[in-house]
C-alpha cells in the first residue's frame, strides 16, 4: 500500500491536460464485446478502473492491445461467459456484461458488483430491466445467473435517474431483436458518448427527448476507430485546487457545455473562471468567496461528483454555505476528514416534503443514520492531519484540502485515488504543488 505526502499551501500555476472520461472509457470497453472485428478506442484513462474493466473482458477472450492511451479490442474469440468473483467484486461494471454476453451466448454468469459504496446502489434496476427483455436472471451464493434465447425489444421506465442503469440497457438492447425505449433515462454527457461511438459501429440510437432513448436493434455491429470525451469530473478538481490554493491554472480538455452548473456556482460565489478557447479554461482565485447553496442532482443539475471538492471552497468561503445531496444517501465520508483539518461543518436534515419522491434512491430503504445534508462553517484555515480516502471522489477532494491547507498531510488508502485519476500526483507536480509518493510502513 502507498500513502500520499502533500505540503500545503503552494499556490497551483500553470497549464495542465484533463484525462479520458473514466465514466465513458469504462462502457467504451464493455462495447468491445459486441462485435467480432476491432474496437480501437482513443484518449483512454490509465486509471486502476479501466484497467480492470479490460481484465474482465480478457477473462472473457477478448484480446486487448494497449498503446499508450490508445487500445484496441478483439472480441472475435470469446470463450467464456462467465466472470470470476475476485475480479467482479472490484469493479462496477461487473453486471454491465451481462447484456453483451446475453447477445453472444445467450448466457452470463456475473458477480455482485464493486465499486465505490456510496449506497445501496440496487442492480435490480438493470436486471428487471433485461427480465422484461427476455432474460432469465436468479441470484445465488454472490452471482447472477442469466440465460435467453435471444434478447427481445421492451419499453422500459426507470424508477429513479439511474446512469449505470442507462448504460447496461442500451449495451443489451443495440443486438435485441425489435425497437426498445427506455424513459426516464439519465442525460449525462458520458452517456451521449458511448452513444455516438455506438452508432458510429452501426446501432441505432437516438434520443426523441431529454430522457427517452430509443434503441432500434442491429443484426450486428462492426468496429470503429473512435476518441472518448475528456472527464469532467477531473476538469472541476482541478478547477477546484487552483482556486482553493490561491492559484491561477489553465485547464485543457474542459468541454464547458458540459460544466454550466458548476460554472454558474463559481459565478455565484465569486470564484475565478474565464474562457481561453473552445477547450481550455482558466481557473483562479479572484477575489474572497462568498457563500453558497448548493443541491445535487441528475445532469443538467450540479453533478453529485462535484459536491465534494466544492465543499473545499466552501470552507474558504465567508458565511454559512450548505451543500445537499439528492442522488446518494451515503455520500460525506470526507466531512470526518475535513474535520481534522479544522474545518467546520455540521450535519443537518434538509426539509423535504416527499422524500421517496424527491430522491434518486429509496428513501424507505436508504441506510439509517446518514444525513442529506452538510453545512460549513467559513471562513476556515485548514491545517495538516493523516487523512484517510475511502471513495475517489472523497479521495481527491482531501488532495484539494491538503493542497490548500498549511503543513505537511499524510493521506492513506490512495489506491481509491487511483481508480479514478492517472498519476493526479505527479500532473500536480508540474503546477508546483508538493507531492510525494511512499510506500506505507506495515
């Protein structure tokens, strides 16, 4: 295990590149899987995540050359259906398979997926979902057991926004037989990538409204040559730590369509942003902060991912801001960390009238004794502490805290750091931050 050493209060400056979307780069290689000639997919993230998602399909047959962050996907040998637990149990995409083995074999057998655990995440969405496509699913001793004839075309609503959800039914419906529709699906831009790459192999996609997709499936698809989108997540930590170190940071790869609400929060409070080109970004400390209130939701809405490293700024911010999350019920694990650094934040419970309705989970079955909302306390001067990341999106915002703190903090478990970010430490580095990599003492 390695561990992450960060001296504090450097401002960031300079110019600095965003990675491949890992939420793309991740189905991207699931999409391998339905067609017998090469995938080649471009602007790959080397990150633990998509690492593993190529595992998993090698585990299958498929062959995977990487160059670079460039691979290339031969899925024409597959000879297995069936994905062991060590390897499912790690990573999300797990039951995202089944659709692609369902339309090859007929049959899959994958575990319970992994993942970050900001919840309880049910696969019953997706596997309810391929049930009235034709799937026969059960569940036994930690794996789904699925089998069909062949895959069959369905009108399928969503009960909640479900981005995972989205994504394993389009993989399944593109070789079902007939026309399916999926409302109430999620929007996200990452979604609208896998998309357009699916098509470009030959599907037929479209969306008829903001949440409605319409799945016509094809005998087959064909390869293609086709570059991922870059990571918005990965644009705003970084916009993040350059504003919250007092520094001054150019940010390439930065698709701004894709950024409004995070951009218009920066507005609201004051915080430094302004267009260079079409894709690159200037972010900076302009001016004090001021507070905000911010609630999370499904795209177009302030992204859930993004609430973490915003609760960073929050602290340097003058007042009270509030930060209340409506898609996770389990998502401020940092708050504990961030305590230790002298910021001060408070739990509280948002009034909601219909909270089954109003949330992206089930609130009858949410985990007890978490709360939806945080409040931050601020001005804050943050200082050294051991921190420990149990998320990769908590893990990078105690890498935006440790950056903007004084002293010398020690973060722990940084391989969550990893499944989400390529070399995040060393990309700072080159914006003058100071980071060292050790291996953790047993």
């Amino acid at each position: 295990m390695e561990k992450l050493i960060i001296s504090g209060g450097v401002p960031l400056k300079g110019k600095v590149t965003v990675s491949g979307a890992k939420n793309v780069a991740m189905k991207a290689i699931l999409a391998g899987l339905l067609t017998e000639e090469p995938l080649e997919i471009h602007n790959i993230p080397l990150i633990s995540s998509v690492l593993g998602t190529i595992k998993i399909i090698e585990q299958l047959g498929a062959s995977v050359l990487r160059r670079g962050h460039q691979i290339t996907i031969s899925a024409k040998n597959l000879q297995n259906h069936k994905i062991p637990l060590e390897l499912g149990g790690l990573y999300r995409t797990s039951t995202m398979v089944m659709g692609p083995l369902l339309a090859r074999f007929g049959k899959a057998i994958v575990p319970n997926p992994g993942g970050c655990r900001l919840g309880k995440r049910p696969v019953n969405w997706h596997t309810e979902a391929l049930v009235k496509m034709g799937a026969k699913i059960t569940y036994t001793h930690g794996y789904f057991y699925a089998e069909t004839k062949r895959l069959l075309g369905a009108h399928i609503r969503f009960e909640k926004n479900t981005h995972t959800g989205t994504e394993s039914i389009i993989l399944a419906a593109v070789l079902a037989l007939g026309e399916t529709v999926l409302e109430n699906a999620a929007a996200e831009p990452e979604i609208d990538d896998l998309i357009r790459m699916l098509n470009q192999m030959g599907a037929q996609i479209r969306r008829t409204h903001k949440r409605t997709i319409v799945i016509n499936g094809v005998q087959k698809l064909h390869g293609t040559t086709y570059t991922i989108m870059p990571d918005r997540n990965e644009a705003v930590t970084f916009a993040a730590a350059a504003i919250a170190t007092y520094g001054d940071v150019l940010v390439s790869g930065t698709q701004r369509e894709h950024l409004l609400a995070f951009l218009k929060g920066l507005d609201d409070i004051g915080g430094g942003w302004e267009a260079i080109d079409q894709n690159t970004t200037r972010f900076y400390w302009k001016q004090p902060l001021r507070k905000s209130d911010i609630v999370t939701g499904a795209h177009p809405e302030f992204m859930t991912d993004w609430q973490q490293p915003w609760a960073v700024l929050a602290t340097q911010a003058q007042g009270v801001s509030t930060i209340h999350e409506t898609v996770f019920e389990c998502r401020f694990s940092y708050v504990s960390e961030l305590r230790k650094m002298g910021a001060k934040m408070e739990f509280y419970d948002p009034k909601v009238s219909n909270p089954q309705e109003y949330y992206n989970f089930n609130w009858n079955d949410r985990i007890q004794g978490y709360h939806q909302g945080i409040k931050i306390f601020g001005p804050t001067k943050l200082h050294e502490a051991i921190l420990e990341m149990d998320d990769i999106r908590a893990g990078a915002t105690l890498v935006v805290a440790a950056l903007a703190a004084s002293g010398r903090s020690v973060l722990t478990e940084v391989n969550h750091l990893d499944r989400g970010y390529e070399k995040l430490d060393e990309r700072l580095k080159t914006l003058g931050a100071k980071t060292e990599r050790v291996q953790e003492e047993l």
